[in-house]
C-alpha cells in the first residue's frame, strides 16, 4: 500500500473532504486527485483492509496477489473498510467473483465498492452481477430501503466470472447541496443520478463487498488495485 498523505495540501483537503466542504458537479471530463492506492499485492497492503459492520461470516486469505474472501453460512454480503473516510471521494476498484461459487449462488452473486457507508449499511453503492453482466447504481437509505439509480444488462461492459471487472464510483456534493452520483464499469459510464436528499446518507466509510439478495454461501471472489481520489479541482 502506498500512501500519498506525506503532502500537507493533501492533508488539508481530506480534512475538508471529511467535513463535506468540498463542493464539486460530477461530470464525465471532471478531474481528480488520487489520495490513496493499495494493489492488495502483499501480506502489508492486505492488512490495511478490516471487515466492517453490517458483520457477517466471512473467510478472508487463499490468494498472495489479490484480496480474496468468501462468504459463510447465512452471509448475505461481506464488507470491508477501506482505510480512506470522507463526503466527496472517487473510489475504483478491480473485482472478481469466482467459477468455484455454488452455480445457484453465482447467478445471483454480485461485487460492490461503496461511499458514505455507516453501520447501519447506508451507502452509495456500485455493483456488478458477473453471470447476467448487469451493473446496478443504487443508494440504501438508513432503513433498509433500496433507491435504484440504474440497473440493467450491459452486454460486453460487464465481464463473466473468473474475469476482472473495474468498478468506480464517484459522489460529489453538488452546488445545491444534493449529491451527484457516477458509476463507471471497465471505463464504460453505465449510470448517473443527482441525489437532492445526498445529506441523508451521515455514513464517511469506503469500503468493498461481495454479496446478494439471499444469503450466498460459498460466494468467493477477490479485489485489487483499489483507487480513492478527491475531487479537482477543490
């Protein structure tokens, strides 16, 4: 893991990140600046990510190049923290769900990366269902309550099982206080949306999961090369 917080300006601007000072529009040529990068290539780097709350019965190790992990008995989705916390972040990630997934799981299976997580399991969130090659772009509210900003089948954008899928998601306060919301698989921008009620998501954490509807016991995949950046300028 390499960190890029030894500049004090960078410093400065997560700490305005973290407070939600920033205000920026998403658009597709909006530029950022990359405050942290983790291949999740080695036992050091894979130790800097922890599995969060909401918990779950999670296997983590199996692989010395990627994260890899999988779910337990009754798990229906497995998170873990990324160590970046903050309002307005871009974060990527490369993604994998495995063949070895129970054939009934995998038709279900998908793997996320998601901002302004809490406890609670409110976030925005970014997934891809491998097997069907769908994406879906989508806020859970505080209550459980599922918001769909986009979801549908993407043909060649979305890679099969066993095969890498690149996942970024970006959410930026807009200049009227909502959110703007970006999702983007394997460099395709697959769905955007502005959030007017972005201020009801109070959760700061990163993080990248492996999950389904119904509990997915046996679901396996793994995560690399992850990216959080701020936005440009600030």
């Amino acid at each position: 893991m390499r960190s890029l917080m030894k500049n004090p300006l960078l410093r400065a601007l997560l700490a305005a990140v973290s407070l939600g000072a920033v205000v920026f529009v998403a658009n597709a040529a909006a530029g950022t600046i990359p405050v942290y990068k983790n291949d999740l290539d080695s036992t050091e780097s894979r130790a800097q990510i922890h599995q969060m709350a909401p918990r779950a019965n999670c296997e983590r190790g199996g692989s010395p190049n990627a994260f890899r992990f999988k779910l337990g008995a009754k798990a229906k989705e497995c998170f873990y923290r990324v160590p970046m916390a903050g309002v307005n972040l871009q974060v990527t990630a490369v993604a994998r769900i495995f063949r070895s997934t129970p054939k009934k799981v995998l038709k279900r299976a998908y793997a996320g990366v998601s901002l302004r997580q809490n406890t609670d399991g409110s976030r925005y969130q970014l997934v891809v269902w491998p097997y069907t090659r769908r994406y879906g772009l989508r806020k859970v509210q505080p209550n459980g309550q599922v918001l769909n900003f986009g979801s549908r089948k993407a043909g060649n954008k979305v890679n099969g099982p066993d095969k890498a899928n690149r996942l970024t998601l970006r959410a930026f306060n807009g200049p009227k206080g909502g959110a703007q919301v970006v999702g983007w698989v394997n460099g395709h921008k697959v769905a955007a949306a502005g959030d007017r009620q972005g201020n009801s998501l109070v959760g700061r954490d990163t993080s990248i999961s492996i999950g389904a509807k119904q509990p997915a016991r046996g679901a396996i995949g793994s995560f690399a090369d992850v990216r959080v950046a701020v936005p440009d300028p600030y």
